[in-house]
C-alpha cells in the first residue's frame, strides 16, 4: 500500500534528484520506444504530447490549471464554469477559443458513443465568452479532475485531417519508421527542452531493451516484472505509482451464473504469487478497484485466499471447459493467466487458458487508470466495467460503499495495482512521470544539447 | 560547526484531539454504548511514537460516548486503521459485530513532516526563509522604510511577507501584498527569474521578456510596495557592472554581454563576481557544462568542476580566500541534490566543505542583495513544495 | 468318366496335390527362416534402440550433472542459501534449459517448491515430488503441461553440490516423435512411442503418429506391455495387405516407481520378407503350375499308355458282346495288361470255340426237336394211316360191300389224314420260307388297327372284350405291313388261346421315345419264368396242337424290322406283350 508508493516516490525522487544539478539544456531528438500505439485512445503517447486538457492533476489528485486557469461550481456541483487560458494558440496559429473548445468536447464526447469507456459526465457545454460551461444532470464534483483525462483533450484536426492541439509538440511525419514531434516554440507552457521527439510504435520489450543498449533509444518501457531485472542491470528506472489493474472478470451466465460460484473463484486466487513471483514484487496486492495510497481504504478489501471455503462455496459443481482468456497478448499476461488457471485447479475448477476467439468464462484484463483522486479513479475504473455515473460522492466512506456495492457481485475480481516503469539513458535528463505513469517528456532534455 | 535549521513541532496530542474525537463519535454511532475491543493498527506513514498518543486519546473519547473499549471478550470489535491516501490520512475504523461489518472513514490531515536539515558536522548554515506550494524563482529579504520584507518571485505572480519586528528571526513570515504578473509571450518550460536589488525602485524582478520594478508606494495606510510589469528584451544585470542578454526561449544567457569583454561568450546559466587579490573573475557555468573563468579578458576552463549544477552563487564569507561558491551538486544518489562549497584556485576548483544534503530539487541559487548569503529554492515531492532557504558559509 | 479320364483325373491330383504339397512346404520353410531372421532383426533393433535409449538417458543425467555444476546454478543455490529471493529465479530455467538443451527444467527448492520452471512456469511454488530421484539415474516421468496436455520425458534430477539447504535441478528431455527420430532407424523400421496416458488404449496416446492409421493395430502388443509390464511382440498387419505388415515390439518404458508411463514400439517392417516370400512362392506355383501341366502330360501319356490295351479290350467286349465273337486285341505289352489281353483274346477264343459247339449243339438239339415234332406229327396222321390200310387188307376179306363200304370210309380216313400231313409239312414249309420284310414307311398304328379290325368278331364270339388304346399321334415306322399284320395276329391268337374261357384282350399303342411301343395284353393264364424263358424258341409250344412256330416267326418278324420284343408275365396274372418298332421321325419331319 502507501510503502509501495512511499518506493515509487523515492525512485522517482532519485531520478530527477540525480539529474538536477545542472539546468537543462535545449536541443537534442528524444527517442523514445513503446509497445502501444502513439494515437491510440484515450492515452497514446503522442496525444500526451500534442494535446492539452483544460485541468491536469496534481500527484494528489488535485485539479490544476492547464488550458482552463480557474473554475466555479454552482447549483450543488451541477453547473461548472471554467474560465480558458488566454494567449494560448493552437500549432497552427489558430488561437484557442471557448468555441474551439467546446467543439473538441462535443467530438471526444461524439467518439465515446463508439468507445463507452470513454462516457462524457455532462449534458450540455458551451462557450460563453472565454468561459466554458458545463452542465450536467446529476453533480459532477470532480469534474475539474475528470477533466485532467487524455480523453478530454482538446483537439482540432487541420485541413489535411492531422491532429492539431495546444501541447508542446506539433506532429511533423514519420521518419525512418518512427513518428517525428517537433518542439511547438508558442507552446503556452514553455517550449520544451528537446527540439524533436521520434516515437517508435509497437515495439516489443525485447527490441526496446536491445535498442536501449546500443543507444538507439533514450527511453524504453520497463514492465513491472522487469523492472527488478533493470535495476540489477542497474538501469535508470523511473517507477510510477500503482496505475495499471490487474483484474479477473466473471461472466455472470452459465457455469458463474450463481454468486457463490464467483466468491469461490475470488477466493480461489493467490494474488501474493502473482505479486510476489510473476510480477517480482512490484505489484500491489489488492481486492480493491483503487489503489492503497489512493483510497486509503483499500485494505478494508480482504485479498486472503481461501482454499477450503472455495472449494466449499463450489459444492461439488465442476464446470467443465472454463476458458479463462486475455486481451492482453503479452508473455506476462499469459503466465498470469496460467497461474490463475492453476489456482482455479486446486479449487476444482477445470479451467483452460485459451485466446480471446473463445468465449470465456473469466478474463483476465489490465486496466488503466488516469484519474489522481479516488472519486475520478473510481468512476474511472468504474467506466471501465460499464457502470458510468455510479460515483456521486467524493468523501471515503461513499466512495468505499459504491465499490462494495460494485464488487459484492463478485464478478470483478481485482487483483494487483501495478506500476508502469521507463528506463532512460545517460544522456536524457529530468524525466518526470505523469501521476499515471507516462512519460514527461516535454519537460525532459538530454544531456549534451546545446 | 553549525547546523542549521527550522525545527517542526512534533505532532502532540493536540494535533490528534479532534480528529480522535471526530471518529469516536463516529464509532460510538455505530456501536452504541457498551464494551468493545479496540484494536488500533497504523498503516500510514505516522511515526510510531504518535500512535500510543493517538490510541489513548481515542478510548478516552469512547469512553466519554459510553462505548468502553477495554472489554477483551467484546462481541463487538472495534478495528481503527490508521491509514493515509494521497490527499493525506485517513483512519478507518471497522465495527464487527457478529459476522455484521459497519465501517466508518474519517480524512484527517497529515502532520507535516519534519523537513531533513541534520547532517552532522557541515560547514553550510542553511535557514528555512518559507515553503510555498507554487514554484518559486527566486526569494529575498528586503529593508524599506525600516520594513523587512521577503520578496518572493513566483512565475505568475510577486508576493511579498512581513512578519513581526519584535520577534525577528523566530516569527513565521506572513503575506503582505501580491501581484500579479503578466507577460505576452509563454516563458520558457525551465523558469528562471531573479531579484534584484536596487536603490530606487526598490528591486527588479527578471524574468524571461519580463521586467518589473518593485518600489516604495505610500498610497495606503504605512509603507506598502508597488509593483508594475511590462515585456522586456534588456539584459539582465550580472556581476561587475555587467548585463546579460537573456534567451527567453532556452532559459539561458546567450553569452552576448553588455559592456561586454570585447570577446564573444558562449552561452551561459549562471555568471559570478569571484574577487581575487588584484580584482574580480568572472565565474560561468555554461551550457556545454563547463565551468570558465573569465579573468583580465582571458577565458580559462576550471578544472574539478565536474559535479557542478548549473545554478551557483558567489558568497563574500570571508573565510578562506574569502569567497566561495556555493554550488549544487550531485551528492549521494538517494539523497537528492546537494549544496557544497568550493574555491578557485588557480584554475581548479577545490571543495572546501561537505557537500549537504537538501532532500530535494535545487532548483534555483541567487546570490543576496549583500553577497555573503545565497537563496537557495529547492523542490521537495510528495507532497509537491517548494522551500526557500537562505544559505551561508561559515567559517570553521 | 471313361478309365483315361478317371486316370488322368488321379495322375492330375496327385501330381499337383504332391507339387502344391512340396511348394507350401518350401514356402513354409522359407516362411520360418525368413521369420526367424526378421525376429533376429527385430531383436537387434531392439536391443540396439534400448541400447540408445539408455545413452540418452545418460546424457540427460550428464547434462543435468554438468548444469547442477554450473557455476551459474552454483551461484542460483549460492543466493538462495544465503537468504536470496526464489522470486527473482522465475525465469532462471529458460537459459538453462535452452543452454543445455532441455525440454524440461525445473529448478526445485529444498522443500520441493518449484523456483523455477522452462515447460511451465506459472507452476512456480508447487510441489516436484520428483525430487525424490535425486542423483538416481534418469528415469521416466510423465508431464503435464499449461495447454493441458501430458508429456512422457525423460528426466534426471541433480542436487546442486554445495547447496545448503539444498537446491535441485530437475530436467529431462521429452520423449516424442522428435526424440525418435534422431533414433538411428533402418529403413522399414518404425519407432513408435505410446505415452501410458489413459487407462485404456487409445491411438491418441502415439502422439504425432497418432494420425497413421495404422498405429490402432498396435494395440494387441501395446496392450499386453502395458499390462504386464514385460516386452511384448506380435505381428501386426497394418492394413489387409500382407506386406503392410510389420514385426512389432512393444517395450515397457517405467517410471520412477516402476509404473509403465510408455511403450516404446518398434515395427520392424515384414514387407521385404513377405515379397520375398511372396516372389518364392510365384516361382514354386510357377514350377508347380508347369509341373502339373508337364504332370497332366504325363499322365495323359500314361493314362493312353494303360487305358489303350484296356480301352481295345473293352472294345474287343462290346464286340464279343455285340456278336462279334472273333474280336481280338492286340498284345503290346508282357505286364499285366498284355496278360489281360492274351486272357482275353483266350477267352474269347474259347468262347468262339464254345459258341462254335453251342450252335453245333443246338443245331443238333434243333434237329432233333425238329425231328422229334416231326416224328410226332408225322406219326400222328401216320398212325390212323397204317390202322387203315391194315384195315383195308383186313377188309379185302370181307364181302365186296362190306369191303366197299371199309374200302369207302378208308379212303376217305386216308385221305383226311394225307391232308393232316400236307397242312404239317406246309406250315414247317411256310416257317423256312419266312421272306425278308419289304419295308415302306407306314403308320404303326396302322398294323394295329388292322388287326383290331380283323379280330374283333372273333373275339366276341369267344366272349373276349376288346380293349385298344390308340393315340392320335402318327407312329412313322419303317416296316412290311404283311409281316407286321402276321405278327400281330399271332399275338392276338395266341392270347385268344390263353382266355379259352373269355376274358379281356388290350392292344396299345404310342410313342415311347424314338420307339413305337405296341403292346397287346391278355387276362389269361399267365406263364411261368421257365416258360417266358424259351417262349420264342422255335418249335416251342406249351399248347396241345402248337408248332411251336408262332412266336419264333413273330420274334423274327420284329427283328427284321429293327425293333424289340419282350413279354411281361406271371403265372395267372396274364400275358403282356411289347413290341418296340424304331420311329422314322426325321423322314416325317422331312
């Protein structure tokens, strides 16, 4: 819980502790690897770059002034007024309006009926003047902090359809397979330090690490189960906070279609082996939707694994042909998702690891989370299980109440916050993480640039 | 040898009498009067020793509410948690009664921790001048009208603190005055702004295409000061009577002076008046990261300055050669930056006392308006501040 | 079946029953010898794959020797003994297993606890009971695997010297096709690997080589290793094809604890030595074949060789038989044959010679009957000839008148009995003056009714019923009309004389196929066998007043005209006639 993010703070205090001597210098191209998709909704690493939100949050979850300087609620967290940043200019020169503002919404709010993840917590917003009104049916009282999300970004496209936003970066094109950002100078935060940002996409873990070693990249992405392996390398880690979920879904039909059927798969899996092994220590054991140092309340959520009572609660029954699946493709998820099937063995379960073609009875899915405050996380990670709007209210014992609620189904079973890690080089500088984990790359420089 | 620095009060009792109180309402709502088994666990960052002060507050207050928490054969258990979040505590108490579970949350704030200023034998004093949540540029103390003012530089704004007379140096700084800042043009993504001291106005304060002029205004009741704003390219004044011309896109000087040595500079962060016997040096640290000095129009490499940061400040402290360099470095990697100090000599760079600790960013070092002193900025996480100390050299 | 035939037949069989029997018997021959240097084979091969099995068993054991002495796995149980975390060794197996080209490798902990596992490595913390084999030598063990699915591998598990607590290392390697197939195989040979998996047999079990469908045909052989444990051979036929078929070994492969986890099979192939069987037995049914047709020659020959004297003696029979009393056969040989055929030319010699007095006999005995009728009948009217003329010389003394009137009636006595003795001397004129049939085509029943015609009054007035039976169809004959008629009436008379006191006469006639069959049947007296026997020998007669001619002329008369007669009869029980007259079909037709 708060040990392991007290951790994070003093990795990510080393990093730029370490780093902070000299003031940063201008210049230089920052190459970075992902495994991802640089555009990919809500949270590609290019977007981060080129688009802004009207808040961004503080580590503690605390809205900040981004493209919207101050906000107001009124009529009991009802009606919001925030009021735009002036001066500010889109890459092209187009300067940021409340009409443009609310036209990027109405579109993020537009794509979200194709995405449901993405659900927009008002019913109306206009522009009045440089104020941006919101105004919602039922109280929004983190909407500021909703706000803070990648999905909210402010967006427009130019006449050749590019994405064009407010952020540090303006898109230039592809340049030997990798995507090419270059510094926006008007940048109304301050331009960034490096002049150009080559992102390359989809590469594995294995060839991020060979191109970190031989220098061709100066940020690569460390998975939580390596990140003990990169700092016995004695790798520049830079660790987030707990940010990604790792939980196991039960269909609530056929052989699950009983509760007491689910509390036994609950109570069947070992998430200490999962922590402890699989993903090395660097997860949090959890039965929680948010994590420990978010909520505080997380371990009023018993994560114990009871064998006999699993076993108990399954009366016998013994399902056959259980496809336990993931979405996520990746060498880790598929050993974690064995081992749960192992688990679910000793417990009389004969489950099967399978591919996603299958229709499974249990997923094992990973699951991200940008919000910095409990009430955005949880309706947050709530969205991400299609129950939007549940969160009404933002004090602790609420918040606990509807994730009781939520999880007394039994058809989430939470199972491990983990971190995401980035392992920089000698030359980068200053590399800071956002509170979920991306890269902070319009304020990192490299050394050696002029 | 001298440590210094500011001292937090420890978190006592009085710290935890409301929120002990607070919860023990909440539970004996849940309970109701009669015996319970209290088991308190603390799962926050709370030192130990606050939590016997903590327990004991909270059967009293049980006790007061009638829920008599000492019955170890209790059907009715009373779990408190002391937990925390991001925003700060937060205890949790769990009332089981049968196989029933009821729990109650009560957000309490943290105790401010006490900041890191130990070290043993150091030969740097350093004294806490303010924290502030905002990003600070630049801080310093000045006299006007016989009033001690605090100055401090925020990229968006000036603010300036009194505290009282009668007390100096023990009374906490208190906030006088801000204004606001404004400027056209985005500063750069690394901020850098200074005070200056100057006869009338008052000081200046720099900033990347900004300048303001801090003076005396009599418009209200007593001295008050006026600040007035307005974008500007003019260099920024450096040691010895010369001015720099700033880059207010990379944050740095551009190495174009004004008189200037008739030779052109590389660009720089940081320049310095290092007095020697037959005059002054000019001490840079430059983009590239070497060190030069400039002397009698002769640019020299300083050799052993490695680990230097950018930001340093020359301080007159009359030890030694009677100048050092205060300078942030690289200290032990789990510790954050470091201050030490230096002298030239020649042209190699000598450390002349412990590098110390800041358990934190520096993010800024400005020479004070007399020069024996520097204001040293440090950024501190979790939670996210900003601590202005002034720092000084002290002689063995 | 003539006798060259039936000998041809014997000579045939026998010869090829000896050219079969002698060619099955090779081929049986050739068939063991061949079996016993295919089991040979099959020996070696086993002994020789069992012989690989155990050098790969070893270096498993050996690799899993040098890798326990590694300074890497040193280093691993260095660690851990000395508080280090198991965690960080989740993934300590891959390299190793890959550097010592392990299918499996588990790193196990001093309490059993999987550290680390190449084949499945969510297993981590579990229990290896295998541990138990540490430094035996390597042993089989069954697998299971994360797709859930079980693998046969042999495995050897290692203490980590120095280790304390202890560390052990469990590898193997798995056994499968891929395993097999580096096995230095001959060609023809197959190896296959059943893996003891499920309690009953099943074709799955063979892995990769499950899809042959020839390995289901394993089962008797895999089956009884299974079972007992012990090796098992067999011969399985793959498909209903013989050289589909294949020498099988089925051995026992155990595991640590003695139960049998696979069975290693090895077909060694029959197809070589069934087509050389095969093209052996062509050559001997090729020899055969020509033997028994070179057999059936041969016997053919022998059988002429033995029949023909016979065939010329049976011939010189028929001929005997057929009249021909001077056939003779030609002697060739001095065996038995040639003695047959001098006895034979003997005896019918002596039959000839026998006849030859037998005619001589007869003709005297016929003489001698013929002088005995005509003594007889010649006597008779002689006897009243000589009292009358004594009584005319008698006579000659009496008075004119009386003497007249003596005189009167013996001339009158002589010449009635002169005429007795003219009608006696003409019928046995008439007898040796039978004419030769002048034969035309005519309708049997034509005779027939004639005669029905003829003596149908008769017949009433002697109160005899006349009975007839005369189809519509024509009854060509060749015949003399005159003679037929003769014939017939004799028949008809005689039977009349046979019912003096009436009874019923039947004539019939029709066609009885290539013959016309008339026959004429009386109610009368019947006769005896003895009378039936010489009832057409001339001069025979059990009547009174008979010559004795009548049914040796009717026996004539039908066998001028080709045809048959025969007489069915029983004391009392009547007299029936056949007469068979050869139809002339063709000529109607024409």
């Amino acid at each position: 819980m708060a040990r392991r993010f007290v951790i994070s703070a003093v990795l990510l205090m080393v990093a730029l502790g370490a780093q902070a001597r000299t003031r940063p210098h201008y210049g230089g191209t920052l190459r970075i690897e992902i495994q991802g998709d640089p555009w990919q909704m809500p949270d590609g690493l290019a977007r981060r770059l080129v688009l802004d939100t009207l808040t961004t949050v503080s580590e503690t979850g605390i809205a900040q002034p981004a493209l919207a300087v101050r906000w107001t609620a009124q009529n009991a967290d009802h009606r919001w007024e925030f009021a735009l940043r002036s001066n500010v200019h889109f890459q092209d020169g187009t300067p940021l309006t409340g009409e443009s503002v609310v036209l990027a919404l109405h579109d993020v709010c537009m794509h979200s009926a194709a995405a449901p993840a993405i659900a927009c917590p008002w019913r109306t917003v206009r522009a009045v003047g440089d104020s941006i009104i919101f105004v919602s049916d039922a109280a929004v009282p983190d909407l500021p902090a909703l706000l803070a999300q990648e999905a909210f970004a402010i967006a427009r496209q130019d006449a050749s359809g590019a994405v064009i936003g407010t952020g540090p970066f303006r898109v230039t094109g592809f340049a030997n397979g990798a995507l090419v950002l270059a510094a926006n100078d008007d940048c109304w935060a301050g331009r960034p330090f490096v002049d150009s940002v080559e992102i390359h996409a989809h590469r594995t873990v294995r060839d991020q690490w060979l191109d970190f070693s031989v220098g061709k990249a100066d940020i690569v992405e460390v998975p939580p189960e390596m990140i003990r392996q990169a700092q016995q390398q004695h790798l520049n880690v830079l660790v987030s906070r707990p940010v990604d979920l790792l939980a196991l879904t039960v269909a609530p039909n056929g052989s699950f279609a009983g509760r007491e059927m689910r509390q036994a798969v609950a109570l069947a899996v070992d998430r200490t082996a999962l922590s402890n092994v699989i993903f090395q220590k660097q997860g949090e054991v959890t039965a929680s939707l948010l994590p420990e140092a978010l909520s505080g309340f997380s371990f009023l959520f018993p994560t114990e694994r009871n064998l006999d009572r699993a076993r108990a609660l399954r009366g016998g029954a013994s399902p056959p042909g259980l496809i336990l699946s993931t979405p996520d493709a990746s060498a880790t998820m598929h050993l974690a998702a064995e081992r749960l099937a192992l688990n679910l063995h000793e417990a009389g379960f004969a489950v099967q690891v399978a591919g996603t073609g299958l229709p499974a009875a249990l997923t094992l899915r990973r699951l991200h989370l940008e919000a910095a405050s409990p009430a955005a996380a949880l309706d947050e990670m709530l969205a991400h299980f299609g129950q939007n709007g549940t969160v009404t209210a933002t004090d602790p014992a609420s918040l606990w109440q509807t994730e009781r609620g939520v999880l007394d189904d039994e058809t989430i079973v939470p199972l491990l916050w983990l971190p995401r890690a980035w392992a920089w080089g000698e030359r980068v500088r200053d590399l800071g993480l956002s509170p979920d984990g991306a890269p902070l790359l319009a304020d990192t420089s490299l050394e050696g640039a002029k | 040898m001298c440590l210094g620095g500011l001292l937090v009060p420890s978190a006592r009792a009085a710290t935890w009498e409301q929120p002990a109180l607070d919860l023990a309402r909440q539970i004996a709502a849940l309970t109701g009067p009669g015996p319970a088994r209290l088991i308190l666990e603390n799962a926050s960052t709370l030192p130990a020793s606050e939590i016997p002060v903590i327990r004991r507050l909270l059967e009293q207050d049980l006790h007061r509410l009638g829920v008599l928490s000492g019955g170890s054969d209790s059907a009715t258990l009373i779990r408190v948690t002391l937990s925390e979040n991001l925003q700060g505590g937060l205890w949790v108490a769990e009332v089981q009664e049968g196989t029933e579970m009821r729990v109650s949350m009560l957000p309490v704030p943290l105790a401010p921790a006490a900041p890191s200023g130990n070290g043993g034998t150091i030969t740097i004093r350093r004294t806490l001048l303010i924290t502030d949540d905002a990003p600070v540029l630049d801080a310093k103390i000045f006299v006007t009208g016989g009033v001690q003012r605090l100055v401090v530089l925020e990229p968006e704004r000036i603010v300036t603190y009194e505290r009282n007379a009668a007390a100096l140096g023990t009374s906490p700084w208190i906030q006088d005055q801000s204004f606001p800042l404004t400027h056209s043009r985005p500063y750069p993504r690394d901020l850098r702004g200074e005070l200056v001291a100057a006869m009338d106005p008052v000081f200046d304060a720099w900033l990347p295409g900004v300048n303001c002029r801090g003076a005396e205004s009599n418009a209200g009741v007593g001295t008050s000061l006026a600040v007035t704003c307005a974008d500007s390219d003019d260099p920024w004044p450096i040691r010895s009577g010369q001015k720099a011309f700033f880059n207010a896109l990379r944050d740095n000087f551009t190495g174009v002076l004004a008189p200037g040595f008739g030779m052109d500079l590389p660009p720089f962060y940081e320049a310095g008046e290092l007095p020697h016997e037959t005059g002054a040096a000019m001490l840079l640290t430059l983009v590239d990261g070497r060190v030069l000095l400039m002397d009698a129009g002769v640019a020299k490499p300083v050799a052993g300055a490695n680990d230097w940061g950018s930001d340093f400040a020359v301080l007159r402290s009359g030890c030694g050669s009677g100048a050092q360099v205060l300078v942030s470095g690289s200290g032990a990697a789990a510790a954050g930056d470091s201050l030490r100090a230096w002298e030239i000599t020649g042209r190699e760079a000598i450390p002349v006392s412990a590098p110390v600790s800041v358990d934190g960013v520096v993010t800024a070092i400005w020479p004070s308006t007399d020069g024996t002193s520097a204001t040293i900025v440090v950024r501190r996480e979790s939670p996210l501040r900003y601590e202005v100390w002034n720092g000084s050299a002290l002689c063995n | 079946m003539n006798l060259r035939q039936k000998l041809l037949l014997m000579f045939s069989v026998t010869v090829v029953g000896l050219v079969v029997a002698v060619a099955w018997i090779v081929s049986l021959r050739v068939r063991r010898v061949f079996e016993g240097i295919d089991q040979q084979q099959t020996a070696a091969l086993v002994s020789q794959f069992q012989r690989e099995f155990n050098r790969r068993a070893e270096d498993t054991a050996s690799a899993l020797d040098r890798m326990a002495a590694s300074d890497a796995v040193k280093q691993i149980a260095f660690e851990l003994g000395n508080g280090g975390d198991a965690s960080a060794y989740l993934q300590a197996a891959l390299p190793l297993a890959q550097e010592y080209r392990l299918d499996y490798l588990e790193l196990v902990g001093h309490d059993g606890s999987i550290i680390s596992s190449f084949q499945w490595t969510a297993r981590f913390g579990y229990r290896e009971p295998a541990i138990a084999g540490a430094g035996q030598p390597a042993f089989l063990k069954q697998e299971d695997l994360p797709d859930g699915s079980s693998q046969i591998g042999m495995f050897a598990v290692r203490t980590v010297p120095g280790s304390d607590p202890p560390l052990y290392v469990v590898g193997g390697r798995q056994i499968d096709a891929s395993f097999l197939r580096d096995f230095p195989t001959p060609a023809g040979t197959q190896v296959y690997l059943y893996r003891n998996l499920t309690g009953s047999f099943d074709a799955q079990n063979f892995g990769a080589a499950a899809g042959d469908p020839g390995v289901a045909r394993f089962r008797p052989v895999v089956d009884e290793a299974r079972n007992t444990g012990k090796n098992a051979t067999g011969v399985v036929y793959v498909t209903r094809q013989r050289a589909d078929s294949v020498d099988a070994s089925a051995i026992p492969l155990r595991g640590l604890e003695g139960n049998v986890l696979a069975v290693l099979v090895v077909a060694n192939s029959r197809r070589g030595m069934v087509e050389v069987q095969a093209h052996i037995r062509d050559v001997a049914f090729g020899v055969a074949g020509l033997g028994i047709i070179f057999a059936v020659l041969v016997s053919l020959w022998i059988a002429v060789r033995v029949s023909r004297p016979i065939e010329e003696l049976a011939r010189a029979a028929g001929a005997v038989a057929a009249g021909d009393w001077e056939a003779r056969v030609d002697i060739h040989s001095r065996d038995e044959v040639g003695a047959l055929a001098r006895s034979f030319n003997n005896m019918t010699r002596q039959l000839s010679e026998q006849r030859d007095r037998l005619v001589q006999t007869e003709r005297v005995a016929a003489w001698r009957e013929l002088a005995r009728r005509l003594a007889h009948e010649l006597k008779n009217p002689l006897f009243p000839l000589q009292i009358t003329v004594e009584n005319m010389v008698r006579a000659r003394r009496l008075p004119a008148r009386e003497f007249d009137e003596v005189f009167a009636e013996s001339t009158a006595t002589l010449q009635t009995e002169i005429a007795n003795l003219k009608t006696i001397i003409g019928r046995f004129s008439d007898f040796s003056k039978m004419p030769k049939p002048q034969s035309i085509e005519m309708d049997a029943r034509e005779a027939v009714w004639r005669v029905v015609k003829l003596y149908s009054p008769a017949l009433e007035e002697k109160h005899i019923q006349m009975g007839t039976s005369i189809g519509s169809e024509a009854l060509p004959i060749l015949g003399d009309s005159e003679l037929l008629h003769r014939a017939l009436s004799n028949l008809v008379l005689n039977a009349m004389d046979a019912m003096p006191e009436g009874g019923t006469l039947t004539i019939s006639v029709a066609r009885a196929g290539e013959m016309a069959r008339i026959a004429i049947a009386d109610t009368g007296t019947g006769m005896t066998p003895e009378e039936r026997e010489r009832l057409f020998t001339p001069y025979y007669t059990t009547k009174q007043h008979g010559t004795g001619l009548g049914l040796a002329i009717v026996q004539s008369v039908i066998a001028d005209h080709n045809g048959s007669i025969a007489v069915e009869s029983a004391e009392g029980g009547g007299t029936r006639f056949v007469i068979g007259l050869p139809l002339v079909e063709e000529k109607i037709e024409a």
